[in-house]
C-alpha cells in the first residue's frame, strides 16, 4: 500500500479533511494532497510528523516490513490497540483471550477426533 492510501485511511478514521489536516499540520494544503494523490514522497521529517501526528510507527506509513518486522496485520493491530481507551484495551485484550480459547477448544476437539478415527 502506498503512503497517500494509508493516509487517507488515518484520516477517515480521524473523520478529517486533507484541509483541516493541513491546517492541524501547518502544511500548505497543496502539499497534503500530492501525498495523498501519491504524487510527492514524504521526507524523514514529514513521515515523522505524519508518525507522530497518527499515533503510528514510520514503518507503518511506509508499509514496511523487513526481516524479522512486525507484519503490516501487527502494526495495524498495535495502533488500533493504542487508539483505545484504558476500558476499551481491557475488553479488547478479553476478548482476544476468548478467541484464543475457543480455538484451543477447537483444536482439542480435532486431536480427539482424529485420535479416535486411528483407534478404530
């Protein structure tokens, strides 16, 4: 993905215009737009602005993932997981514990299923 459609996504979620980002970012509004329009690359200090702005990393903004790195699935989660509040995270982190329950039950479930099919 590149960097003016991950912007644009940021924005919506802020319910933003590239102007009102402009004007939060003292930007010049022509600016803003060749990033999203995907006509301009951002400098290391734009991205960082940009980073900081958002609440994410400058890896996410630039969809990388190098060895070893989070995925892009990581990242996103990490940043919804930042945007919530303290009660949100905690019913989040719940909920989360409760999938992975599940799953272990289903994969119990299976193990005992097809242990019982070599049995007989």
């Amino acid at each position: 993905m590149k960097l003016g459609d991950i912007l644009r996504n940021l924005l919506d979620e802020k319910d933003m215009s590239q102007k009102e980002l402009a004007a939060e970012l003292n930007m010049p509004q022509s600016t803003i737009g060749n990033y999203f329009r995907n006509e301009r690359e951002a400098d290391y200090e734009t991205l960082k602005l940009f980073a900081d702005y958002f609440g994410v990393s400058t890896d996410y903004l630039l969809d990388y993932h190098g060895k070893g790195i989070q995925s892009s699935l990581d990242n996103e989660l990490l940043r919804i997981f930042r945007s919530l509040s303290p009660d949100q995270q905690e019913l989040y982190i719940e909920q989360g514990r409760a999938f992975i329950i599940q799953n272990n039950k289903k994969e119990k479930s299976s193990l005992l299923t097809l242990r019982k099919d070599k049995a007989t």
